[in-house]
C-alpha cells in the first residue's frame, strides 16, 4: 500500500460503502490513534469533543471514520465508512496478512500419525505432534501443539502455539481409599472457524464428544473441560 488511492481499491475489492473526502496522501503504514506515525492510516471508532481536539494535534494522513468530523484539516485524507473498526483491520490484513498456502505444510520436527487424516492446506508447525486425528482444509496447527487420537479439526481453524488437544480430562472416582482416574473414551469436536491461542487445552469428553462450536474464539490460557457444549460465535476468556 503506497497511497490512500491504495485503500479505494481496496475497499472496491470488498465491495465496501464508503466516501473519501481529501487528497491522496502518500502512505508507509498503519497506527493506533493514541500512537500516531506520519505517513500513516488509522481510525476513530467515534468522533466526540475529546477526538475534535486531538485531531487537531495528529500527524497520521488518512483516518477511517464513521463520519466527516466538523473539524477538517485540508491536508489529512478521511475515509467513511459504516464500521471503521472492522474495515481498518481488514485493511491491515488485506495489506500485511499471510500469503494463504499453496499446499499443506508439515515442518519436518512434527510427528504426524501415518493414519491422521490430514486436508488440503494444512499448517502443521515445528515440534507439532498429531495423532490418529482429522484435520480440515485451510487449518493451522502451530509450534508445540499436541492434537490426539480420535480428535476432529475442522476447517479454516488456527490452533496457535503450546495447546492440547483432545487429552484426558480431571476425572476422578473414589475407590476405597484412593482416587482413581475415570476413563476418557470420548473425543473431541473443533469445528470451522475456531481460533485457539497459545497454552490452552481442550478435554476429550469422558463420553462422548467435547464440543467448540463454529466461530469461536478461545483465549490464551483457557481450559476446557471434558463434555463442554460451546455453541457457535462465543469468545471464551479466563477467569481473572
């Protein structure tokens, strides 16, 4: 992206609304509003007083916005669109974002089962290892991440570093005068579009499936339990 003609493109690409009042200003990136860079785009989720006055002070060159502020300095580039949060980040991942793989990928330090049942462009990072599972289309198992037997990846997920996968959950039974641990025969579902971030593990269910539902997002250090029900769209965080 060289210049806010660049972002008008874009923008048409994506069948976007969207109105631009200013010149074409030369561009080497994006910014946050509060840490503004010259030569940069960002963007003003709401325009109110405080905003007014620091408009006044930005050195960035183009701002996405949801409307014309009254305040117009003649050399800055505004950008109207309907919803300037999500249309910025789609910017920045139509500019910066990863080259979609040709073909599945397997580092040469995952182990991977002989009968893991492996998509079409696949990611499976270093030090990866993948049992007796599926994994769907387009997803991405990043470095040191355990997926085990009987576990189902669907596609367009993206696992990221140090998770587990479909291991045995904490299940105990009283027996005499111990604690034995009940046994995990169950599995796990991960279905399209889920994104898992680093250090979480996901519970095979006792019986049974483990089911993360479409679109959901898990945070960094999150557990899920063994015969957890997560329904579609849901973002999980942990417990502060």
């Amino acid at each position: 992206m060289n210049s806010a003609r660049d972002i008008v493109k874009i923008l048409t690409e994506q069948q976007v609304e969207f109105e631009i009042v200013g010149p074409n200003k030369e561009l080497k990136g994006f910014s946050s509003f509060l840490a503004q860079t010259p030569n940069s785009c960002t963007f003003i989720k709401e325009i109110d007083a405080d905003v007014l006055e620091a408009l006044k002070l930005s050195v960035a060159d183009v701002f996405i916005v949801n409307r014309q502020p009254s305040y117009v300095d003649q050399s800055k580039t505004f950008v109207i669109v309907k919803n300037p949060r999500k249309i910025f980040f789609d910017l920045i991942r139509a500019v910066c974002g990863e080259t979609p793989l040709e073909e599945t990928y397997i580092h040469p330090t995952a182990i991977v089962s002989a009968k893991a049942k492996i998509g079409k462009k696949v990611f499976v990072g270093e030090y990866c290892v993948i049992g007796e599972c599926e994994i769907g289309d387009c997803s991405s198992i990043k470095s040191y991440t355990k997926v085990h037997d009987g576990s189902v990846i669907g596609c367009n997920v993206e696992i990221h570093e140090y998770c587990n996968i479909g291991g045995i959950g904490f299940g105990h039974v009283w027996e005499g005068d111990e604690y034995v641990n009940q046994p995990h025969i169950g599995s796990v579902k991960v279905e399209d579009f889920v994104e898992i971030f680093p250090y979480t593990n996901v519970d095979r269910a006792t019986l049974g499936i483990t089911r993360v539902g479409k679109g959901t997002k898990i945070d960094h250090f999150c557990h899920i339990g063994h015969n957890s029900q997560i329904n579609e769209n849901n973002i999980i965080i942990p417990n502060p």
